[in-house]
C-alpha cells in the first residue's frame, strides 16, 4: 500500500545528494507494503524552486530517474526538506502524471505526497476547475495541492498571510475521507506539514543534544478563537461552513465573505516546544524523519512519535509543533516521543532470498518470542500484563466477536474452539468487511477481538471505530507496536513476532494463533473444571518452537513436490475438519496469494456436499490427517476421494499406523509432522503449505515478496 517518507535536516548540513540517497533509502524500506510507482519532492536551484522527481515502477527506476535528470548533487543545504512517496494506484492509472509527489501548479508552490483517499474529490476538483485551476492527474490527491494554492492566494489577496498550518486547517476542513499527508512548498521554505486521518504516521526525531522532555504539546487554539472563514464552497455541500455561511457564500463574492481571520484564528496559543528548547536558547541541530511505517526510520532514530488521527504536526526551524483544531475533553495535552524496540537487522534478508523464506524460518523464534515472559511452564500460569487487569470484565461478557481480515481472520477461525471450550462464552468470528456490511448488532456487554498483524488494516479499523461507538469493550491482538489498533483498543496483547516484510503473513499467523490461545488460558485460569486441559495445553505450548523446527525439515521433499507432482497444476483442493480447517482455508490463501494457483480450502465434512464433483485421478488434494477426535471422520472423508480415483497428500502425525497401512492399498503419500494437543495441532500442520506456497511461487519466478495487486498493509477499504 502507499507509503510516505519526509526528510527535514536543521542545522545539518547535507548535501543535495545526500538528501535524494536518504529519501530514496526511505522508500525503499518501504517497498514491501507494495506499490506501483515513486517519486519526490526536494528544493530546487532556485530560491523559489522545487525539483520533482516521479517514476512508474520500482524504486530503483526512480534511482535511474533522478540520475538521468542530473541534478547538481554537490549542492548543500543547512536546512531543508524533502518528501517522498511510493503509490498503490486507487485513482487513475500507474503513470507518471498519476505519481505523487502531486502539485499545484506548473510553477509547483504546493507539493503534496498523500496516503488514502479523499471521497469528495470530485467535488472539489469540479469546484477547483470552475475557479480556473488546470488538473493534470486523475488522482484525489492532486486537489489537495491545488486546494492549497487556492486557500494561500485567497487569504493573502485579503491581506492574510497565514502561517503554514493555519492555511492547512483551511485545506483540511475540506478534505473527507481518509490521510496521511505531507505538503512542502516554496512559500514555507525549509517547513514540512505532516497530518493524518485514518492513515497511519510517524515522526522520528534525531539530535546530538538530549530533548529536555520525552514529550511534544499539543496546541490547539484558545477557547474564544473563531472558526476560519473558508472562501471555497462546493454545489450542495457546506464545505465545514454552516449551513447559514454556506448560503451567504452562495450569494456574495468570495471576499464578502472573509471574516478577519487574524482576530479568530490567529489567537492561537504559541509556545516553543519544550522538547527542542535547548539550554542557552540556542537553536539545536535536528533532524526529522516523517513515516508511515518504522521501518524507514530505525535506521537513522530509534526516538519516535505516532501522531494521531486530526494531529497536524508542523516543523520549520529544527522544532515540531503538533496542532489541533480544538480542544477535546478528556484528550491527551501531549504526545510521547517513544523508543523503538525494532532493529534494522531484523528487518533486513539476512542469508534467504526472500522475506517469505526467512519469516517461515524464524518462526520456532518468533513463536517463542510470543509466549517469553509471558507462560510460567512450571506452575502452568499465563500471564498477559495487557489483559490482566480486563480479565474480570471480559468473563462477563455475553459474546465475544473476533474480528479481522484475510490470514488474521484465520488465526481467529483457528482458535474459536478452544476459546468456546476454555471460556463457556459464545464466540463468533467475523470478516471485518462483512462485518461492516452487515451492519452486525454490537452492544455495550460484548467484547471484540480485532486481530491483525500491522495494526492498520482500514476494514479492521473501521470495524473497531463501529464497535467503540457502540460502547463494546475492544481488545487488540496486534504484531506492530504504535500501530492504530493497539493504540485505540482498550487493552490487548502484541504478538511479538518481529517485523513481518513478506507480503505473505506467516509467522504472524503462528504468533497471533499462540496469542489467541494464551488469551483463552487466561480467561480460564479461575476454573478449576479445565486445569487439565490448562496443563496440557500450556505443556504443549512449550514444545511448540522445537516441533516447529523439525517440520522444517520437510523443506526438501516439499520442494520437490512442488517442482514434480504440483507443478504446472491449475487448481488443488486442501481438506481440513475441526481444528484443521482453518489450516485448509490459511493454506489455500498462502497458496492463491503468491503462486497464482487456485486453490480451495474446504471442510472435510462438506465434500460430499458438492465439491466431492470436482474430484478425479488429475486434482492435486492435500488433507490434514493428522490426529484429534475427529480423526475416524476425516479418514472417512479421505476414503472418498481415494474411491474417485483421487490421490491425496495426507499431512499426518509421525509413525501413524492408519497411514502407513492405508498407503499400502491406495494411491497416497505422507507428509509427517510431530503431534501436539488437537488444539495447538493447526500451528504444525500449516508449516508444510507456508513452504509449499512459496515453492510454487519462487517455481514460477514469481516475485515472493511483491505477489501482483497486492499490498503488505491494506489502508484502504
Ligand atoms: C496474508 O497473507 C494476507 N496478505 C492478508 O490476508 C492479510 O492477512 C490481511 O490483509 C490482514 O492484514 P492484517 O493482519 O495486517 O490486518
């Protein structure tokens, strides 16, 4: 999905080609949310000039770029600013015109780098084109840059010389939908915007000097301060003008309508910021790295802030300043600069070829990193510092919804039973957009689970506000730390399982499945009724990470599967029943996502429903067969796929008897793992498709990383 990068250097001098490495080392960090093209935005030769670089295409094709239009890359600035962008196409074609950095004009006094989407566009663009601007992209965001020029020459032809983010608080009345945005231009040298709704962004923050505080304030104007005048107005809509206003506009001219802004707006309360206030007063050497993801800034600042859904965060002579437009009740006066756990390393190949490969192999880690701290093995206790304090208001609740999207939405498919089972609370399991759709009744004793591994997925965000708004108690199971759902759920658990790059979700998927399950311990520990099943669960647990190991080994006989008996195949089914069929769904996901290949994941119980039709001696099947108490059933199901001349690939236990004399008469073949409780069983059996996937995919030369048309983090509905 889009990602944004801003490099603001104060009292650093760097040259102009520094400036153009570190923006470009920043998008790249970001190529793995997927996107379709590049570009940025840097100071021009002149005073008054800014230089746009765009490409379609990878970031290196951006790279020949800039190398191809010879910028003088001596040149140096003290201060400056840069912003920059890779673009997942929502609104018009992958072409150069389409590539943000969008901007105003030809002159480009506004330059706006944008991720989301402005639903009143074309209102506003219909509105922009009537007052004699030209637009030259099919994008929503190129009437944000446009906006902004009109805002600026219509306020200052009424004497107003607004401040930079005065003029943005203008603009982004009238933007809808959702953003993270960053706009530089040449009227605000050396200064950056960088807001969001809905979208997420962060701040990094790197000086010699220690900050005097861990802190940032917030702003917002005095109580007595008068809205804006806003000197734009669309045909039906008021454009945050009341509807009184919005009439009056109508009928008089645009300047009739001006109030003075410097006795309403302007009363705003300025301070410097405590943070940056260095000891003699002196201005302090910063820098800044504005993201929408960690993993551009860990590299140059692990001190961070996450700004907040309506912050308009401002920074021009080495300070950040972050502005709201009102004062909200019970809100926070401030936010903390944080330190980021994530370390480069972790998020770079090491020695794989790909993220997939190395996500899949460090799972008998993350899987551990998961449980540390976190299960005391000897006296069978788990404890979850986020939850604890919840645990008493969650066992009251009528239902518990769990809800989430794609391989998410199968950790919590894959765990509903035990949480049934340990918790005696209903348990439903809901696709975030469905969800939605459905409008689904929430009251205030229910409890929803939002599940996701980057914490920003719009469908689950959304979902989580509809919940919030209904008064429910939410809990996030969340991988990023600092991302929305952790930060807007009441209480929840971080999966801990490091940076996941890969477009694919894999340990991910093991870590939130192993959260899941330590969340249903935890409700239960006052049973006495389950303590058996408790220790029997949590001894498992224990044994995860090694028994995870060992099915790695079946690497080699996978790849040759993949490269014999499943190459060049159009579709395979994978049968699962009970705790397995999640695994089925989970697998053919992994499957469709990167190889391209269809594939069906179905309950086993289901076959002779309609898609036994589908079976012959030519279908590729692979089963879970591996043992829990529906195993007669499943065996049951197997036989009739062996009757119609189909020859499966059984995922089983190890030294399994009904295998191994079931392969002697029929035409099948085993994939042997380790055996666990029924309950943990899914995290062992879906190893095998994790690495299956990614042979059929690497098979076909596919790009593992980047499958087509999809993105890491999905931020638009
Ligand atoms: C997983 O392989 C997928 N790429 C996708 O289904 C993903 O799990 C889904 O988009 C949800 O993402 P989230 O966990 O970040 O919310």
């Amino acid at each position: 999905m889009c990602g944004i990068f801003g490099y603001c250097n104060y009292l650093v001098e760097r040259s102009r080609g520094e400036i153009i490495d570190t923006l470009v080392d920043g998008l790249q960090r970001l190529e793995y949310r997927g996107y379709d093209s590049t570009g940025i935005a840097i100071d021009g030769d002149e005073a008054d000039s800014t230089f746009i670089y765009k490409q379609i295409g990878k970031v290196s094709a951006l790279k020949e770029e800039i190398t191809k239009q010879n910028p003088n890359r001596d040149v140096t600035f003290v201060s400056h600013c840069g912003i920059a962008h890779t673009r997942w196409a929502t609104h018009g074609q992958p072409e150069q015109v389409n590539c943000h950095p969008q901007r105003s004009d030809p002159e480009d006094q506004f330059v706006v780098v944008h991720n989301g989407i402005i639903t009143n566009f074309r209102e506003l663009k219909t509105l922009l084109i009537n007052k004699g601007y030209k637009f030259e992209s099919d994008t929503d965001t190129e009437c944000i840059a446009k906006l902004y020029l009109h805002l600026y020459n219509t306020n200052l032809q009424n004497g107003h010389d607004l401040d930079f983010h005065e003029l943005t608080k203008l603009v982004l009345l009238e933007l809808e939908g959702s953003y993270g945005l960053l706009c530089k231009s040449c009227h605000y040298p050396n200064e950056v915007i960088a807001t969001r709704k809905g979208s997420p962004l962060l701040i990094g923050v790197k000086s010699e000097k220690k900050l005097k505080v861990d802190f940032v304030d917030v702003e917002f104007p005095e109580e007595n301060a008068g809205q804006p005048e806003i000197p734009l107005k669309s045909n039906n809509k008021s454009f945050g003008l009341g509807p009184k206003k919005a009439r009056e506009f109508e009928a008089g001219s645009q300047n009739a309508n001006l109030l003075p802004i410097a006795a309403n707006e302007f009363n705003l309360r300025h301070s410097q910021s405590r943070a940056f206030l260095s000891e003699d007063g002196s201005p302090t050497p910063v820098e800044f790295f504005v993201s929408s993801d960690a993993a551009s800034v860990v590299k140059h600042t692990k001190k961070v802030l996450f700004l907040e859904d309506d912050d308009l965060a401002h920074i021009y002579d080495g300070e950040l300043h972050i502005h709201r437009s009102r004062r909200e009740v019970g809100a926070s006066m401030t936010r903390s600069i944080q330190t980021l756990e994530m370390e480069l390393a972790q998020i770079m190949k090491g020695p794989y070829d790909h993220f997939m490969q190395k996500e899949i192999y460090e799972q008998p880690e993350s899987t551990f990193n998961t449980m540390r701290g976190r299960i005391d093995y000897e006296n069978n206790k788990v404890i979850l510092g986020g939850l604890k304090a919840w645990l008493p208001v969650i066992r009251r609740a009528r239902r518990l919804i769990m809800i989430a999207c794609g391989t998410s939405y199968h950790s919590c498919l894959a765990t509903r039973a035990i949480f049934e089972e340990l918790s005696d609370i209903p348990v439903s399991v809901e696709l975030a957009s469905d969800f939605l759709d459905r409008k689904c009744p929430v009251f205030r004793d229910d409890v929803c689970v939002f599940v996701s591994q980057s914490g920003e997925t719009a469908d689950t965000m959304l979902a989580l506000n509809y919940c919030l708004e209904r008064g429910a108690l939410t809990v996030g199971i969340v991988n990023s730390v600092g991302s929305s759902i952790s930060r807007v759920t009441h209480c929840g658990v971080h999966i801990n399982a490091g940076p996941e790059i890969g477009v694919a979700s894999t340990k991910a998927y093991t870590s939130q499945y192993i959260a899941l399950v330590m969340f249903a311990l935890s409700l239960s520990d006052d049973r006495v009724s389950k303590i058996d099943r408790r220790i029997e669960i949590i001894q498992g647990l224990k044994l995860i990470p090694g028994q995870i190991k060992q099915v790695l080994k079946l690497e080699p006989r996978i790849k040759k599967l993949c490269a014999t008996e499943l190459k060049d195949q159009k579709s395979l089914l994978l049968l699962g029943r009970g705790y397995q069929f999640a695994a089925a769904l989970e697998g053919a996901l992994k499957i469709k996502e990167i190889s391209y290949m269809h594939s069906e994941g179905v309950l086993a119980g289901e076959l002779k429903h309609g898609v036994l039709a589908l079976v012959d001696e030519n279908l590729p099947i692979i089963a879970f067969g591996t043992r829990d108490s529906l195993f007669p059933k499943v065996v049951s199901s197997i036989e009739q796929v062996t009757a119609r001349k189909g020859h499966p690939i059984i995922i089983c236990n190890e030294n399994d008897e009904v295998w191994a004399q079931k392969s002697k008469s029929i035409d099948l073949q085993t994939l042997e793992v380790p055996q666990t409780v029924d309950c943990l069983q899914g995290l062992i059996n879906i190893i095998p498709l994790q690495l299956m996937s990614y042979w059929l995919a690497v098979n076909k030369g596919i790009d593992v990383d980047f499958p087509r048309n999809l993105a890491k983090s999905v931020t638009v509905e």
